[in-house]
C-alpha cells in the first residue's frame, strides 16, 4: 500500500480559486480604508496647523495667517492647498508672505501623495488669526477636500468659527 502525503492537483486548484475570491473581495476594501486613512491624516494636519496658526496669534499678541504653500514651500500659493501649508507672523496683515515675517512652520506634501487631493472650490487662500485668535474675516469659514477616489463619507470639511476654533468633520464625497 502506498501512502503519498501532500495534495493532489484538484485540491490545490481549489484553494487557489478560493485565494483569489478573498483577495477579490479585500484588495478594494483594503485601497478604500488606505484613502481614508490618508485623508484622516491630511485633515488632522490642516487642522493642527490651523489650531498652531491661532494659539500663536494669541501668544504673540499678533496676526497669525496660514496660507497654502507654493512648490517650493517659501511662500503663499493662492488656494492651491496640494503642495502643503505655511504657518507664518503676518505682521502687515496682508495676507500673504512677506520678507522680514517668520515662518513658524512648514507642512509639504509629497507629489505623489498630492495627486490624489481634491480641494473643493472656494478653500481660502489665506486664513489669518488676530491676537484675540478669532479668524480675521469675522465670519465662518470652510472648506473642504477629498482623496480622487473618495467614496461614501470620506471627505473632510474644516470649519473655523468666527471665534477662530476649528473642526473636522466627515461629508459625502462631493
């Protein structure tokens, strides 16, 4: 009697067939969670810069702006927030970069990560706290942005109050 031990050729095609199904099924909802986790941190980013920008307002006893960076991180972009921001003294208040003013810190994002974010239409260029740390314009502010392949509720929505606090919260893909 002869015993062969391992699996024979129908086995072996049947835990393939299986494999590929589970892998089928997973590789999508695997690429989804990535691009919300990639989104969560974007956000916590904005955000945390955001709360930087107003905390050094108010510990300065000046204006404090963060503004969309440019490609090479040395100034204002317009509302271009794909290449990273820029936390900055605006002690003109003119919203925007100015030599003799301090950078107090920098966010970039890398260009392969930047080509999947989406800004809906309306960011601002340039949100500027005052000492008090209420946001310049006296008026709500939001925006939002999303990763290219954004489903469900994955998008990110800011939302500064006219007091200066700022929060995050998840929207429908627009």
């Amino acid at each position: 009697m002869n015993k062969f031990s391992g699996m024979t050729l129908i086995e072996l095609m049947v835990a393939l067939a299986v494999a590929v199904i589970i892998l089928a099924i997973g590789v999508p909802s695997f690429m989804g969670m990535m691009s919300s986790n990639q989104a969560a941190g974007y956000s916590n980013d904005l955000v945390g810069a955001i709360r930087l920008a107003r905390s050094e307002a108010v510990k300065r006893g000046s204006s404090v702006a963060i503004c969309a960076s440019n490609a090479n991180q040395t100034g204002c972009s317009g509302t271009d927030w794909n290449n990273g921001w820029v936390v900055f003294t605006d002690d003109d208040n003119g919203n925007d970069l100015d030599v003799g003013e301090t950078i107090v810190r920098v966010w970039s994002i890398a260009g392969d990560e930047r080509a999947g974010l989406v800004f809906a239409g309306g960011a601002p260029s340039v949100v500027r706290f005052v000492a008090s740390g209420a946001n310049s314009q006296d008026a709500q502010i939001q925006f939002s942005f999303r990763k290219s392949d954004c489903h469900g509720n994955q998008a990110r929505q800011i939302t500064i109050s006219r007091m200066g606090r700022a929060s995050l919260d998840h929207v429908v893909c627009f």
